[in-house]
C-alpha cells in the first residue's frame, strides 16, 4: 500500500505544478477512501496535505476541518510526531480563522502553545521549537486584534519577537515589529509608544543587507505602507512623501518583474505539457529538459522562491514570511490599490489632481476586478458572500469606499458637482448593499453630503448632514471634524442665530483641541475659530489667530489648497481692520498659490477680490505691473481675467452666482444629493449659456450690485462668447 500512496501523491504533485488542484484533491480522497487500512503516517499526512490544498485554493472549509479533526485525533497517541501535531493545529487555527470562529481559533492556539512548552527538547530541536512559536504567536495576535484586545495582542507579538531573536532570523524579527507598529495604528493610546514602534520598525529594516531586503518584498510593502500611513496620520507629509515615492517605484517594479514571472510560467507550462506528451509517446527530448532546468532557474532568481509549490500563488500574493509562517501574506492587488491610495492622500493636498484622478481610476480599477473574483458584481449583498470570503471582500469595500471619498473630495475641489454627486451616490448604493462590512461608512457619507451641500451654497442642509454625521459615529476625533464643519455652515449662513451655533459647536472643541493627535483636526479648529472671532467683528485677534495657524499649514500640512484658503480670509481680514495695502499682498500670495491648483472658484473668487482692491488702492498699478493700469481696475482685472482664464473651464463661474441663489431658493423643494433633481439641459453640465431674448440684458448684469463690473466683461475676458462648447 506505501508504494501506491507513493504513486497518489506523485500524482497528485503534478496536478498542482498544472494548477489543477482539484485534479490533486482528488488524487488524496481517494487514497484515503480507498477502503484499505493505511498506516496511521501515511492516513496523516494525506489528510493533511488536502485540508492544506481545500483552505488555500476552495470555499470547502468544512471538508478541510473535517480532515485535520481526523488528522489529531490519528496523532494523538504518536507522542514523537510533534511536527504533524502543530501542522494539524496550525492548519485548524487558520480554519476557524476564516470562518469566523474566533473562540475556537484561540482554543486551538493556546492547546497548541501548551503542548510547544511541555515537549521534551528530545523530541524537539530548539530552532523548530521557536519557529513553531513564532507561527502560534502570530496567529494569536490575529485572532485578539479581532476582538479588539489590543495590549493582549501586543504581547504576543512581544513573545514571538523575542523567539525570532533567539533565532536570529532580521525578516521574522521585522514581521513582528512591523505588526506591533501595525497594532499600534489600531490602538493609538499613547503617541510616544507609537512613534517608539514606527522607529523600531525602521531601524530593524535598515540593518538588512541588500540581499535581503530584495528577497523579502512583502516585508518592505508593509512597513513602508504603516510608516506612511503613520506619518498622514500625524500629518508629516515632508516625510511621508519620502516613503510613498520608493513605494511608487517599488510597485512599478514589482509589476514588471510580475509580467516578467507571468510569461516564464507560460513558457514552462508549455514545456511541462510537451515532456508529458513525450511520456505518453515512450519517447524523451534532452533539449526539453535543459529548456525546463533553465525555466525553473529564472523563476528562482525572479521571484525568490525556491519551491515549485510556493511559486503556485506569486501572482496573487506577496509573502510576507517563509513556513512555518505561510498562512502570512499580503493580496498583491491590495497593495497595489493601497500604493495608489496613499499617493491620493499626499498628493491631494498639493493640488496634484490630474494625477491624483488617474491613481483614484486605477485603485478602483482593481478593486472592482478583485471584487469580480469573489464574486461581487452589481446586484450581489451581504448574504451572498462566501463565508470564507467575508474578510477579503470587506477589506477591499473599505478601500473602495476610501477611494470614493477621495474622489469626492477632489470632485468638489474643482467644482465638478455632478461627478462628485455620483460618487457620493455610489458610496450610499454600495452602503445599502453590504451595511454590515460598511457600517463605519455611514457617517463618512452623510459628512461627505455636508461638503457637498456646503460646496453648492445649500448651508443650512450642509450644517443638518454635519451634525447626523456626529450622531452616527463614536470617534471623538470625527465627532469634532463634523461639528467644526457644521459651525463653518453656520458661520456661512450669517444671522445671529447662527452665529451663536457656531459658537456653542466650536468653543468646547477648542479648549480640548490638544488631546487630538492629528495637527489636521487642530488646524480645521482654529480655522473656525477664527472665521468665528471674524464674524464677532473681534478682527485684530483673528488676525493673530489665523497668522499663526498659517505657519503650521505651511510646515507641517504643506496643504496649498488650505494655505490659499487661509490667505484669503487674511486678507478680507486686512480689509476690513482696514489695511488694503496689506490685504492686495496678501491676495497677490492667496493668488500665487491657486494657480498652481486646479481650483477654478478660487481663482476666479480671488481674481474679483483683487478687483474691488484695485478700486481701493490707487497705487497698485504701479506697485505690481505699469502706470497703464493705475487708475483702471476694471481694464485690470479684464487683462488678468484673460491671461488666467480659458473658455471651457471658466464659462461655469459666468452664471455661477446665479445658479447658486437659483438652487438656495429651492433648498426647500428639492433634495440637495439627489441626482433626480439636474437637468440634463443645464448650462453647467452642457458648458453653454442659454440662448434666450433675455442674453442681452444678461451681459449688462452686475456681478456686484454696488459695483460697474457686469458678466458681459467677463465673459469677454474669458472668451465664453465664442461658439459654443457641448460635453
């Protein structure tokens, strides 16, 4: 019977170097079907070989917890084949682990690190001992972070560093410290333990080798990510710029080596298949056989895999450990989604849009394809999900929905209202399908609808959607985001009413605005606090305020979109204390920064400003061009209107004001995110004005009441009069 197990599981090798592992499953069941009495080595190790094949490459769980139950039940009485024994328990710990049954996998774990103390060193070498150790502690700390007891999980990962140390292996040894920063991301209770971490994870990194640093890719994709999700988190851009760059090249260069890997499994597939023709034949080819040696050599080198059974999952993985830590790995795709994410993230606050518009269309590009894979397409809820999918798909909806929001965000950035009414309408679908795994998301949307609001003049509905936002979320820090969100609504709407909202949201928050960890959460406080201190008509201690909270956006957030934002209001603060000399400086330097944005309102905004200035200031004209200019504010902005201004992108601002108040009159008939409400025929989508008797008239309307600037001279600055423009 040995010999024919032999010739099963030979078999059963070659249906996996072909990719057909049910093809190998097959080969196994029916060694351990057969009828025959086996001896209890050989009944183990087929059964465990197929419960590893069903958990790796099926949904079949069941099945597989069904072989390892038999397969400990069999090694129970075989004290000498400890090995097979943490195989078995490693193999049910991942089992429990993906269907959910996380007080199971605990059990399992700790029944597993018992019998680990209690071996004999006999029966045991020391280096398999703490390697074993190193598998069980990782898989614990999986399991309590879980359930969300972080310092129990930190422990764990404090034992399983202490055993890689032992072993003096640098890659296990940065696994777990890279998993502790990772935990620490999770429970961020003290910034210095966690600023501890992301340096001890940086240091081990750095001491490996060349060598080694290239063999252990999925160790560098994971700590660059958490040491740049670190340094957003505590809004050190300089620095995370630094790390999203090598993690940019480090993905293109993965992509390439992974084409590279795609073709030479193709090549060898083919050869595989010829060889076994020959066999078929009685016939054998040399030149075959060094072509086959030579093709599994250069996928040697290219991925740095040794075994032809690891190299099976290269395409959708990236390793993050070597056995007994296999159940350790990082979904390629995700990263490369994440890589995208993150270049959004730092580059989104520099203004780089084009760019940050192509890596939001690629990351979701890939997580809808991966999505597709589970099983995921358009009509699809939460109880069609697979239970061992459940984890998969909930981690890439959540990048997708991180996605979203930043497309909203860049969507509103650059006024284009309808795309970012979409997304958000996309967001509240994907909510109402899979509301479990989203359940984070509600508040996320509902705050997103107030940016949208706001961004359309609707304030009153923008303060309503800020302060539901508050309501469905227990972050303090979010809590606060939304509610300084909702006083700056209220700021915008005016009455007195308001403004004494405004107060009572924004004045609590400020004096406990030093327990956020974030400088972003504290610079939005102050921004309101000042716009507070401004409508109070408090103008010399906002200047102060705002003056100061300029040197931390520039330093620290290096945001040109707020910067610019905050030069504004300086210099309507200027304005009004009044110092117009100062407030034409200030604006010139808001201007400076907008135009390296693609913030069209802004622009425009500030373009008109300056023009009341220019009025203002008799000396302006000399002081930032020629006496030609001096003394005609109007030809001024006319000129400057025109050397900033292109056809298709500013003939929306012509009409904006009007289509604002238009859609603020009817805030009360119509719903401000309901895509049920655009006209198809509008001139902000169709980037036309509309032909009617009144056009005349039209051009001769002031932009400003009180004031001779009409839209026909912006409209000819812009060049809007020319023919027509249709999307």
């Amino acid at each position: 019977m040995e010999v024919v197990a032999e010739g099963l599981w030979a078999l059963a090798d070659d249906s996996e170097r072909h990719r057909d592992f049910g093809g190998a499953v097959k080969c196994l069941e029916a060694l351990c079907q057969s009828g025959v009495s086996l001896l209890p080595m050989i009944e183990i190790r087929t059964r465990l070989r197929v419960a590893s094949l069903l958990l790796s490459h099926s949904h079949n769980l069941n099945h597989a917890k069904s072989h390892l139950e038999r397969a400990l039940l069999l090694l129970k009485p075989i004290p000498s084949a400890l090995p097979l024994k943490f195989r078995a328990h490693s193999l049910l710990s991942r089992c429990y682990d993906l269907t959910g049954n996380v007080p199971q996998q605990k059990h399992i774990i700790l029944r597993a690190l018992a019998l680990l103390r209690s071996a004999e060193p006999s029966s045991l070498p020391p280096s398999a001992a703490l390697l074993w150790s190193c598998n069980f502690q990782s898989q614990l700390a999986s399991a309590l972070v879980v359930e969300t007891d972080y310092p129990a999980a930190l422990n764990s990962l404090a034992e399983g560093f202490s055993a890689a140390s032992e072993l003096r292996l640098p890659q296990f040894q940065m696994f777990f410290a890279a998993s502790t920063l990772h935990v620490h991301l999770f429970h961020w209770d003290d910034p210095a333990t966690v600023e501890a971490a992301a340096s001890h994870s940086t240091e081990l990194w750095n001491s490996f080798s060349h060598d080694l640093k290239g063999r252990c890719r999925g160790l560098f994709f994971y700590n660059e990510l958490l040491q740049t999700f670190y340094l957003l988190k505590i809004c050190d851009y300089k620095s995370a710029a630094q790390h999203v760059n090598r993690l940019d090249a480090a993905m293109k260069e993965d992509q390439k080596k992974l084409s590279e890997v795609k073709e030479l499994i193709e090549q060898l597939n083919n050869v595989n298949q010829r060889l076994a023709e020959l066999k078929v034949q009685g016939k054998s080819d040399p030149a075959l056989r060094v072509n086959q040696d030579l093709l599994h050599e250069q996928l040697r080198a290219a991925t740095g895999i040794d075994s032809t059974e690891e190299m099976l999952g290269f395409e959708d993985k990236i390793l993050l450990g070597s056995p007994p830590l296999d159940g350790e790995w990082l979904p390629r795709s995700a990263v490369y989604a994440l890589v995208d994410l993150v270049i959004v993230l730092q580059g989104r606050p520099k203004g780089v849009f084009k760019d940050c518009g192509k890596r939001i269309h690629s990351g979701m590009k890939l997580i809808r394809e991966e999505l597709q894979k589970l099983g995921i397409g358009v009509n699809q809820r939460e109880m069609d999900i697979k239970h061992s999918d459940i984890w998969m798909v909930g981690q890439y909806l959540l990048l997708l929905m991180q996605f979203l929001e930043n497309k909203v965000a860049l969507e509103l950035t650059r006024t284009e209202y309808v795309e970012a009414q979409e997304a958000i309408v996309q967001m509240r679908n994907w909510f109402i399908r899979f509301p479990t795994i989203l359940q984070g998301c509600e508040s996320i949307i509902e705050m997103l609808r107030g940016q949208y609001a706001h961004s359309v003049g609707c304030f009153h509905e923008a303060s309503f959607h800020y302060l539901e936002a508050t309501k469905l979320t227990e972050s303090k820090s979010m809590q606060s985001m939304c509610q300084v969100y909702a006083a700056v609504s209220f700021i915008c709407i005016g009455d007195a009413e308001s403004s004494s909202q405004a107060l009572d949201l924004v004045g609590p928050i400020y004096k406990i605005m030093d327990s956020f960890v974030g400088v972003r959460e504290k610079t939005c406080i102050v921004f309101a606090y000042g716009l507070l201190l401004m409508r109070q008509h408090n103008l010399q201690e906002a200047r102060n305020v705002l003056s100061k909270l300029m040197q931390i956006i520039h330093y620290l957030l290096q945001d040109d979109k707020l910067l610019s934002q905050l030069l504004s209001v300086l210099s309507s603060t200027a304005k009004a204390l009044p110092d117009s000399s100062r407030a034409c400086n200030i604006h010139y330097s808001s201007r400076t920064r907008t135009r390296s944005l693609d913030d069209r309102l802004a622009d425009i905004f500030i373009l008109l400003v300056l023009y009341n200035l220019a009025r203002m200031v008799e000396s302006i004209g000399h002081e930032r061009h020629d006496e030609d200019i001096r003394g005609k504010p109007q030809d001024y902005l006319e000129w400057m209107l025109s050397l900033t201004c292109s056809a298709s992108d500013y003939l929306v601002f012509v009409k904006y004001n009007r289509a604002l108040r238009r859609r603020y009159d009817a805030r009360d008939h119509i719903d401000p995110i309901s895509v049920t409400y655009i006209d198809d025929n509008n001139e902000w989508l169709m980037r036309r004005m509309k032909e009617d008797n009144d056009a005349e008239d039209e051009q001769e309307d002031l932009v400003f009441d009180d004031e001779l600037l009409t839209w026909g001279t912006v409209a000819s600055a812009t060049v809007v009069e020319k023919e027509i423009y249709r999307t």
